[in-house]
C-alpha cells in the first residue's frame, strides 16, 4: 500500500504496530490491505516504519516492523510560523494543510489587536494535520500551540532566528536575512492577520530582536505571506 497511515508512539511496541481504529477502517475496508501486505506507518514524533500486516480485520489492523527510521520527510531547520487569527476559518486551515506540506515545525495562532478572531478550531484544524503529514511523506506531525498574543509568544519563543513579516520602509528582503552564510537551527515567523499588525506590534518585534523582512513589492494575502516565508526560510537551509 502507498497511504502512509499515522499510529502515535503509544500503539508502537516491542516490533509491533497496532493502527488506531480509523487508520485500521482505512487500510482494511478502503485500500483492502491483508496479511503478508506491506503498509508505510509514521508516529507523529520523527518514527518512520515499513510494516508487514500480521492480522487484519475491519477496526484492527496489526503489524510487525521490518524496517525502521527517523526524520523521514523532515526539513533539518525548525521552523513556528506564528499567524494572525483569520475571520475566514477556511483561509487559516489552508494555510495550516500547506505549511504542514512545506515542513512547519509548530504553528501558532496569533491573537492580534487587528484580528477579528479569538479562537480556532482545535480538532478540525488537527486532522487537517494529520492528513497532511500523512499525505506529504513526513514523519513528524507539527504542533498546533493555542492562540496567544504576539508579546507572549516573544516572551516565550527560544527560536534562533526571529523574523516579522511587514511590508514596509525598514523591511528587508526575506532572502537576504535568510539566505545560506546566516544559518540557523529554528526561526519563528511573524505575520499578521488580514488588516495588518498594529505599528506597536512591529515596534514590540522589534525590540524582541525580530527583522522584519518583506516579501516582495505586492500585499499579499495573509495566509499567502505565511506560506511564503515559512518556504524562504526552509529552501534557504535544507530541503
Ligand atoms: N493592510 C495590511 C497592512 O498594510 O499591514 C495588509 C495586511 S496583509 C493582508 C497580512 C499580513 O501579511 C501582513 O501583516 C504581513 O505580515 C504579511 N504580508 C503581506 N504582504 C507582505 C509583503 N509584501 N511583505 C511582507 N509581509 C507581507
């Protein structure tokens, strides 16, 4: 079978993988996978694993592992884009489907003084996740960290690198702040919502050590700009 299915570290003991139910309907019932068939299975946590059906039925699929890896699919920077609460859900969910796809490492929703939004939609966004870890070959599910405000997120952030996406007169170009010579190991992005961050959350930025940086001569949307950024930043370091 060629689906990558997704089973956390808990259900991977001792050379055997249990899949949890609905991965397990999925393999069984959809793509008829059956004993002495071979599945690709990833934990979420770095763990890739090549795994020989040993039992399957309609809601419990088992296997044993053949082969095993680690940071299969996985970019070596660590990267947390960090952005403004969307009104429109759908917009932030794909921006959340695409950076997981690009390689983001953590995604922070950001309560900013222009969001129109407070929250987000926690289990929804997470199986967006999923599917995409899934979908892309990765092996590593991104952190999806509750919505907190810019100051706080600064505050906390250990990120090397720290980036504020503005489109304005002391903004550089991504690419130069990025670009190979300047390595670093993770880097937290900053990008604000669709009106924009507040002059004193750039300010605050700022002076928390961020760059901030432009993208390029046109506004683009916010969910755009993230997923721009987050690809700048992996492609100028790794793959
Ligand atoms: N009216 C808003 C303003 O002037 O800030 C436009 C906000 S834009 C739709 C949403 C976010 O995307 C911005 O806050 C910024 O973080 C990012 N962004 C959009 N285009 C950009 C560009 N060309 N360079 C840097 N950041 C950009």
């Amino acid at each position: 079978m060629t689906t990558n299915f997704y089973a956390p570290p808990a259900a991977i003991r001792g050379g055997r993988v249990v899949l949890p139910e609905d991965e397990a309907r999925h393999a069984h019932t959809v793509l008829r996978g059956a004993t002495g068939d071979e599945m690709t299975v990833v934990d979420g946590t770095g763990g890739w694993y090549r795994v020989e059906i040993t039992h399957a039925a309609p809601e419990q699929v088992v296997g044993t592992i053949v082969e095993q890896r680690e940071e299969v699919g996985e970019p070596a920077v660590d990267v947390t884009v960090a952005l403004g609460l969307l009104k429109k859900r759908s917009r932030f969910e794909t921006f959340v489907e695409k950076a997981v796809e690009l390689g983001v490492r953590r995604i922070v929703p950001l309560r900013t003084a222009r969001a129109e939004r407070e929250s987000i939609r926690e289990e929804r966004l997470r199986n967006v996740m999923v599917a995409a870890m899934k979908q892309c070959r990765r092996s590593r599910l991104p952190a999806l960290v509750a919505p907190r405000s810019t100051a706080d997120l600064l505050d906390e952030s250990e990120s090397e690198r720290r980036l504020v996406c503005h489109a304005g007169d002391a903004s550089v170009p991504i690419r130069q702040v990025v670009d190979p010579g300047g390595a670093a190991a993770s880097a937290l992005v900053l990008v604000g919502p669709e009106g924009g961050f507040a002059p004193s959350e750039v300010e605050g930025a700022v002076r928390a050590g961020a760059t901030p940086v432009s993208l390029g001569a046109r506004r683009l949307r916010a969910e755009t700009a993230g997923l721009a950024a987050l690809h700048a930043v992996i492609t100028a370091q790794s793959n």
